[in-house]
C-alpha cells in the first residue's frame, strides 16, 4: 500500500489496443483513489492524464 497522498503512476497506455478507441480521462482515473493523485502516461510519452486531485498537485 502506498501512504495516503503519494502518487499513482502508471505507463505505457495504449488506446489503440482498446476495443474503446479513447483517451484516459480524469473520470476513468477519479473512481480508482480519492486518497492518491494519479497520473498516467501515454506509449509515446508525449500525453499524460490525472485523476482531479493529481491536477490539483500539479
């Protein structure tokens, strides 16, 4: 478990594996933690999306 208020992250997402063609949003990543900012990155590195409390941070 990681302390209440570190960040989240994740990479190498990619959404033309998907079967929902779509970015990441904060609403995707909002209903997994209240508690961690999140942010993740894109295959390319050049596109990250936040949860509402990792833009907060930010």
């Amino acid at each position: 478990r990681y302390p209440k208020g570190e960040w989240i992250l994740g990479y190498n997402w990619d959404e033309s594996t998907w079967t929902e063609k779509r970015f990441i949003t904060s609403k995707d990543l909002d209903p997994i933690s209240k508690d961690h900012p999140i942010m993740v990155t894109r295959v390319c590195g050049h596109l990250v999306s936040v949860n509402s409390l990792g833009l907060k941070k930010l």
